[in-house]
C-alpha cells in the first residue's frame, strides 16, 4: 500500500513550498503534479519581499538570486495631464528587501524542487494526475490518481494508463482555482464580481530592448486596458476587456485584435505578426472567490483552492505562498506524532482569512473604481485621486510600497526549516 505522511496535491508554488518546508521538518511528505514538467506560459511570475526574504530565511538566497531574473523597482500609473505617477517607489524599503524579482514562474518551481530533492522525506510524483479523494468513516485518508507510463506528459499522450490510491495522514490541495479536490470534498467558494477577464500573448523584445525593468506600466483605452511585463527576450503582454468578450474577441479575428494592441501601445506596432492567430491568445477567465471553510476531516485546501484571486496588484503567488508557510509551521510537528485533528486545521484557515480577506477586498476595491467605469465606457474619476494623494502624501507614500511589498501578516520561515546558508 502506498502511503505518506503528507499528500500534497499540485506542484505550484504554495505545493513546491510546502514540501520543501514539510521535508525539512523531516515529514514524510509526498508532491503529485499531473504535468511532466513546470513549463507553462502565462503564470503569474511576481516574487514579492516577503517572499524574497522567506527564502534568505530558509539559506537560498543566493542560489535564488542566481536565477534569471529582472527587478521591479517602482508602480506606476499614467494620469493624464500628470504624467507617470508613482505608487510604489520600493527603493526606499530596507535593502535587500527593496524590489519585486520578475521571474518565469517554471525557473522559480525548478529551483525550489531541486532544494526539497536534497531532503530524504521528500517525493515529488510528476505525470500524477490527482482523480478525487479517499474516504475512511467519514475522513479523508488519501487520494486516487492516473498517471502514464513512457515518459510523456499526461497533457500530450504517453503510454497506457495506471490508476493508483496514496493514502495519507494528511492532503492539502494546492491544486489551483479549479480545484478537484476542493469540488470533491464538498467545500463551496464565495463568488465575488469580477468586471475583466484577460488575454495573454508574447512580443518579441529585441536585443537593443534590453534593460532594467523600471516598472510596470498599464496602458488604458475606451473600455480596454493592457500591460506589458518584461521577459529575458520577449514581452508578455495582458490585454483586458470586459468579462465574456472571449467569443466577441476570438470572432473578429487576429487583424482586429493587431490593431487593438496598436492603439494601446504604438510603439509595439512594429512586431505584432509575431501574434499570428487567435490561437495565440490565452484567455484567462478572471475570478476571485474564497472557501467559506478551507477544511475537512483530513484535507485542507490553502493558495487558490482556497482564494482564488485576480490578477490585480500580481499577489496570488505570495499570498499562496505565505498559506504554505502558516501551513508547515503549524502542522510540521503534528504530522510527525501522526495526529491532526480539524482543530488543527481550523487554526491554520484562522491564520490565513485575515490576511486574504484583506488582500481580496483592496482587488474588489479596485474593480469598482478603476475596472468597472473602465470598462463601462466611462473615466474611472477615483484612480487620478487616489493617485495624487499618493504623489502628494509623504506618509502615504512610504507606507504603500511596504504594503505591496510585503502584504498583510507575512509569514517567517519556521525555526526547524532554516538553513544556515554555505559560505
């Protein structure tokens, strides 16, 4: 019979983390990923302070900072008559904590995976497709899953199939917005409005492009909107319209959509047969809810099986990220005496609601006052406000970028899983 201490389900980051800290606890703790490998477009790839200094924290730093990275220095909004108007000038925070690294998210999860296969309590199954959960009088004992023999992806065909069950003293799901094990076990999320959803693609970024990232700037049009985040050779670039525009969008062609990039950023023009068909949009349907409980007799569900969260401010990673912390500090010594009770997990979600709630409102105030006029035609009248305030406000502007910087409640390495980093 296959059994672990800890079944993590869903190799992202708030899964790769909580291995990697459960490991080092010396739990007994197992990771399924359905894909073969980590490479996927279009992730969210904003590594914020927080988590910049969890990972100094746990002795990685410099292996993280060897990574390809660029450095987020400032946010800024253009105002019309105002010009680019700073929200977040991170410069002024305490160095090294002073930026947001923008990485590829698979280089991120590459890294974090290499530095838990050093812990002989650590198993990372990819090609493990998580089917739904096992039941023993009521409590949740383990998971059933498919994976493919031959080496290939279970994305792209492979050998036969092989079905299988890990039983577990505990399973998180960590297994994204849409979540099979959440939807299994019977957890119902709070649905919040969303005004957008968004379109994802590539640009190529020539050689004389290259450069420091001094910040991400968005580029608003008649009920549109779009920003640009700097890659090593190319842009990836979000285009924002109003929710259940995809068909509207995919309908009037690849010419239409050329030209809508080209109003909003002129000078990409040069290179928009790059996107050569509608194919190459990904459309990323926008949503933002939380688990009414996060818990059930032997499962628990933390990062966006929890919250799912908009793309707005580029939190979701740390946000997950901090659950898995919160998550392995409290739970890493229960596991190793076998025993967690709802109790348990109760305590964990009572952890982390605050800090979500917080984050999920500042997104849901954002929606109504830029998004929703935006994208009803209208000027959102409150964002030039707010912005100037920030301008102008000296106390205002030190405390905001300490807040985008760091969120709310951010989480430390636990004691156990620190590492005295090698000379």
């Amino acid at each position: 019979m296959e059994r672990t201490g800890c079944a993590v389900v869903g190799g992202g980051p708030a899964g790769m983390m909580l291995g990697l800290l459960l490991a080092r606890a010396g739990v007994q703790v197992t990771v399924l990923e359905k894909h073969g490998d980590f490479l996927r477009d279009f992730r969210g790839d904003t590594v914020h302070a927080s988590t910049v200094r969890l990972i100094d924290e746990l002795g990685l730093g410099a292996g993280f900072r060897r990574l390809p990275q660029s450095r987020l220095n400032q946010v800024a909004f253009p105002i019309p008559g105002a010009g680019l108007v700073t929200v977040g000038d991170f410069s002024g925070l305490k160095p090294p904590y002073n930026y947001i690294a923008m990485m590829p998210q698979w280089d991120f999860l590459n890294f974090l995976a290499s530095e838990a296969a050093r812990e002989p309590s650590f198993t990372l199954l990819m090609q493990h497709e998580v089917t739904g959960l096992v039941f023993d009088g009521g409590r949740v004992t383990g998971v059933g899953y498919r994976t493919r023999g031959g080496g290939a992806d279970a994305d792209q065909g492979g050998g036969p199939n092989r079905e299988g069950v890990l039983h577990a003293d505990l399973v998180v799901a960590t297994d994204g917005r849409h979540s099979v094990l959440r939807r299994a076990a019977g957890l119902q999320p709070k649905q919040y409005p969303v005004p957008f959803d968004t379109w994802w693609f590539k640009l190529p970024r020539p050689a004389s492009e290259k450069g420091a990232v001094a910040g991400v700037v968005p580029a608003f049009g008649h009920r549109e909107a779009m920003i640009a985040l700097f890659r090593d050779d190319y842009y990836q670039m979000g285009y924002l319209a109003p929710k259940g525009s995809d068909a509207r969008i995919r309908a009037e062609g690849i010419e239409r959509f050329r030209e809508r990039v080209a109003r909003l950023r002129p000078d990409l023009a040069d290179r928009l047969d790059a996107i050569r068909s509608v194919d190459d949009l990904h459309w990323l349907d926008v949503r933002l809810d939380r688990l009414k409980r996060w818990y059930v007799d032997g499962l628990l569900c933390i990062g966006d099986a929890a919250h799912a969260m908009s793309p707005a401010g580029g939190v979701g990673i740390n946000l997950a990220i901090q659950d898995a912390v919160a998550t392995a500090a409290k739970l890493a010594p229960l596991l190793l005496e076998g025993r967690v009770t709802t109790k348990d997990l109760a305590r964990v979600e009572r952890r982390r609601r605050m800090p979500t709630a917080v984050v999920q409102d500042v997104q849901r105030i954002m929606h109504r006052a830029i998004f929703v006029p935006l994208f009803a035609g209208k000027t959102p009248r409150p964002l030039p406000v707010m912005l100037l305030i920030v301008r102008h406000a000296p106390v205002v502007g030190r405390v905001l970028p300490r807040v985008i910087a760091f969120g709310p409640l951010p989480e430390h390495a636990p004691a156990f899983a620190r590492r005295v980093p090698a000379p």
